[in-house]
C-alpha cells in the first residue's frame, strides 16, 4: 500500500506543529487541550483526523498505553522508530530497531505476504520512577 501524500493545509500545519513541540508522547485529547489553551481554533475530529494522515505518510509515530489509547510523536526523520516508555511518566527513548525490522522483512519474505505492517511496542519503568519508588 503506497503512503498517501501529505497535503499541508492550515489546520493540518497546526496539529503538525502543535505535535512537534511535544517532548515525548502525546494523546489527541491532550495535543488538543494544549493547542485550544495556547488560543488555537482546531476541533478534537480535525485532531485526530490530521494525526491519523501524519501517521500514514510517516510524519509522526504512534503506540498505544497500557490502556489501549493511541499516543503520538512527531518523526523528525523518514525511519520508522521502536520506543521504550516509561509506564509511570511516559519518558521514551528510541531504541534500536534493526533486528526487528530485519526479522519483518524475512517473515514477510517467507510467507509470501505483501505489505506487511508491525507493530512491536516495549514498555517499562524508567530509572527516575524505579529511584521514586526507593
């Protein structure tokens, strides 16, 4: 399946810039308290529709809590991300995902399937959080 192209309209600027000045993981209701707050007019549909389009042309990643809630970071590059986040606090880092995308290619290769999509999401607790509990 082809990426679709992303078309920047002024709404879309403003989620997608609103997106990229969040340190970390954001949920759409969040990213759209904080842009209502900051004085933008943008409605939780707009949100969540714009973040589901920066999601399939590459332009933000997205993992789900331990809750099920989708959550999105702006990408700042065109690779394809793997993140380790904090349960607690939501602290991420990336980590290296070469192996994981190595193995997809060669079950993909394998099996005869095309397009084949994953999802691989590790979650824990961070070092600030575990020293929290101490």
């Amino acid at each position: 399946m082809p990426v679709p192209p992303w078309r920047e309209t002024p709404q879309r600027a403003l989620v997608r810039q609103a997106l990229a000045g969040c340190p970390g993981f954001v949920s759409a209701q969040l990213l759209h308290i904080r842009m209502v707050s900051a004085g933008a007019s943008v409605g939780l549909s707009t949100v969540y529709r714009t973040l589901t389009a920066l999601t399939a042309a590459g332009l933000a990643d997205v993992v789900r809590d331990d809750h099920g809630e989708r959550l999105y970071r702006h990408r700042p590059g065109t690779d394809h991300q793997h993140y380790l986040i904090c349960r607690r606090c939501g602290h991420s880092l990336a980590v290296e995902s070469g192996p994981v995308e190595r193995w997809a290619a060669r079950i993909a290769a394998q099996s005869g399937f095309a397009d084949v999509h994953h999802t691989v999401e590790l979650a824990g607790t961070c070092t600030a959080c575990t020293a929290e509990n101490d």
